[in-house]
C-alpha cells in the first residue's frame, strides 16, 4: 500500500515521504480500514508515540495522521461492534502507524459508524477536535448553562468546535484570536470575542479552554474565578487558578461521543469547516504549509 511516512526524527517535517508499505496487519480486538480521508496535526511530528511504540521501542518508518474516515475491510480475532463494509470514523492509535495511508489498523472502540449522508472528507475533520472540545468543556471543566467561558484559538480546529458545543449547552462563550477571526468566531455563536492583547477585558470566567499555552495559558489561571476551571491541552500549566482547578489532558476515544457528534453535524448543530482537501501525494506539502489557512486540510486518499 502507499503510505506518507517518516523515518528520521531530526529531519522533520523534511523527512515526509510518499513510500510503499506492507498491508497493516489486524491484531486481536482491530479492524483494518480503507482509508478514504485523513486528518493531521502539524505538530504531531513532536509527539513521542510517532517515533515509539508503547514499550518505547523505535518504531520507523511510522504513518503520521490520527483522524480517518473510511470503511472496514478486515475484523480482526474477538472485534465486535463493526462489520466488514461498514462506514466508519475516529481517531487512531497515537503509538501505532495512522492514517495518512491507504489502509490502517485501528482499535476497534476508537471508531464509530459513520452516516451515509456525511462525506468522508467532513468526517476525517471531526474526531479528535470534536472529542477534545468536548472532553474539555464537559468531562474536565465541567461547564453548565449560564456559565462563561474563555475558549482561546476559537476559529481553530478544537477552538470552533468549542464553541459551537458551549453555545448549544446556554453558556456565554468568549472567544480569542486573530482580528480576522472576528466575525467567524462570532458566526459560530460566541458572544463576544477578544484578541490576545485585550485578553483581560474578559473579566472573570468559569472555564478557560486552552489550545495554546505559553504567556496566554499562564495569563488566563488569573481569570478564572473560585471554584473555575482552567482546561488546556497544550501543556501541563505551571499556574493555576486562586481556589481553581488546572487541568492538562489528552483526547480518549470515545465511539458514543463520536456517534453523538455525527448526529449533531446531520442535525445542522454543528459546523466542521474543512478549508482544503489535498490528495494523499500531496499530504507532505500540506503538513509543511506555513501560511495559515482558513480550516482543516483533509487529505483524500480514496473515493467513495
């Protein structure tokens, strides 16, 4: 199968290679799945699970890409839940290969069945920022209707969703970026939106989400309010909140969530802009795009 792969940590993004592999093999509990779309984090060529395995051990040439929409081909030894043919999305395996390739191996719990009527393109733009935003704002800072929310990069990928699941839930949403997210943040349902040097006019809040670290994260702990929470999954924080919780996590799969995200994106409750779709020949340009671009770019690997 063709695969994008990596081999030499050093080169970085450079190191990006269209390259053929051997098919993935599906081990107990797996399904193997026919890529039609895939999602990537730019940053992810940093992450210690692309570069080894669980038990530490070197595993090049890994696959980078952790988001996939496709359909399963293959169901491995004591997988239930998901049948050959069947739709599906999720996230993959951070310390096994991913989805920038023309099939991948995944844990079955981490997929959920996908919708006829949802392209695979949108579906590949959902997982991990779906599930991080809401992890974020429900299950970590417990966010209720009536409260404030501080969601920072909120034209991103996990920032736009934030707020869209914060304004449905009757919270007030805050939201911070660049001048030019302006009005997309506050077509998103946020109720007023601030940049990074006006960050204080937000007063005290309930909840800050955090997507970006460094000065923001460390000048959010002081807004947050007793009793607040502050939310990031950039960094573990080196401040916390007078009588607030400071919380640092990382996305957990989660095929209820998943499937509950699905239907709010066929309900119309929910937006997942997709700014590009490159096809995967293209996916190294792509990660070593530095000119910021409007939305998530999809790689195409397959069509329906």
């Amino acid at each position: 199968m063709r695969a994008i792969t990596v081999r030499d940590r050093e080169a970085g993004i450079t190191g990006l290679t269209l390259e053929d592999l051997p098919h993935p093999h599906a081990a107990e509990n797996d399904v193997i799945v026919r890529v039609h779309a895939a999602g990537f984090t730019r940053g992810e060529l940093e992450w210690p699970g692309t570069w080894s395995d669980r038990a530490g051990r070197d595993r090049t040439p890994s696959v980078p890409g952790h988001e996939v929409s496709g359909v399963v081909t293959e169901v491995g030894y004591g997988t239930t839940g998901l049948t050959v043919g069947q739709r599906v999305f999720g996230p993959t395996d951070w310390a096994r290969n991913g989805s920038l390739a023309e099939y991948v191996a995944v844990e079955a719990r981490n997929l959920s069945p996908l919708p006829a009527d949802i392209d695979h393109t949108v579906a590949a733009a959902l997982p991990i920022s779906g599930l991080t935003a809401w992890q974020g704002l429900f299950d970590h800072a417990r966010l209720s209707t009536g409260q404030t929310v501080l969601d920072h990069g909120a034209a991103g990928g996990v920032g736009s969703i934030a707020v869209q699941l914060a304004h449905e839930v009757g919270a007030r949403v805050v939201g911070t970026g660049r001048s030019a997210d302006r009005d997309t943040v506050l077509g998103l349902g946020a109720h007023a939106f601030l940049e990074a040097d006006r960050l204080e006019d937000a007063g005290q809040v309930d909840v800050v989400f955090d997507v970006i670290g460094g000065d923001i994260l460390d000048r959010s702990a002081t807004l947050v309010r007793p009793g607040g929470t502050l939310v990031t999954i950039a960094h573990p924080p080196t401040v916390r909140p007078d009588e607030g919780r400071a919380i640092f996590f990382v996305v957990e799969p989660d095929r209820a969530r998943l499937a509950d995200l699905a239907r709010r994106l066929r309900d119309g409750r929910l937006r997942v802009h997709v700014g590009a779709v490159r096809p995967l020949a293209e996916a190294a340009d792509a990660f070593a795009l530095k000119q910021r671009v409007p939305g998530r770019t999809i790689i195409r690997v397959a069509e329906e």
